[in-house]
C-alpha cells in the first residue's frame, strides 16, 4: 500500500505553461484557487483517515497480521490531521490579528 504524503504548504506544480495564461488574474482567482488547494488537501487528508481506519477494521479482522502497517496509517493520518489543525490556528490567528487593526 502506497501512501502519498499530505502536503498543504507547497503547491502542485503546473502542467502546462499554456494553463498559466488561462488562469484569470487578481483576488477573485487568488481566492478561488486557495479554496482549491484547501479543498484538494482536507480531502487528501480525509482519504488518510479512511484508509486508516479501514487497516484498523482488517487488523481486528484478523485479515492483516502486520501491526507495523497498520500504526504507520495511523500515525500518518494523525500527523496530517495535526497540520491541518495548525494550518487553521494560524489562519484563524491571522485573521484575528487583522480583524484587530485600526484603520
């Protein structure tokens, strides 16, 4: 079982430089594409938990022997969550800090 590690703080690269000059420019696309990249990542991290879980139910199953398997998904999808929680701190503290400006 191959498992891709969650990564919400570099993005993918482009495919094509072609996709570049398609992509519409100011805050609007700015947003538009964090949202998907935030979209994207909470269901890569999602698919982690699952995958987590169903190891757990195959092991009290009977059907996987390795231990050692089954604590790495865990401990993955633990992690990923974690850096997500931190990632929504931190927005949720940026977000505060700005709210609290004077203008």
């Amino acid at each position: 079982m191959l498992l891709t590690p969650v990564s919400l703080l570099i993005p993918a690269p482009l495919q094509d430089s072609q996709q570049s000059r398609l992509i519409p420019q100011g805050t609007e696309a700015v947003a538009r594409s964090f949202g998907e990249v935030l979209r994207e990542k909470l269901g890569e991290i999602n698919t982690l938990q699952q995958q987590a879980d169903a190891l757990t139910q195959e092991y009290l199953a009977g059907k996987i022997e390795d231990v050692h398997q089954v604590m790495l998904a865990l401990e993955q999808a633990n992690l990923s969550l974690q850096l997500a929680m931190q990632v929504r701190n931190k927005a949720i503290e940026a977000y505060q800090e700005i709210s609290r400006m004077q203008v």
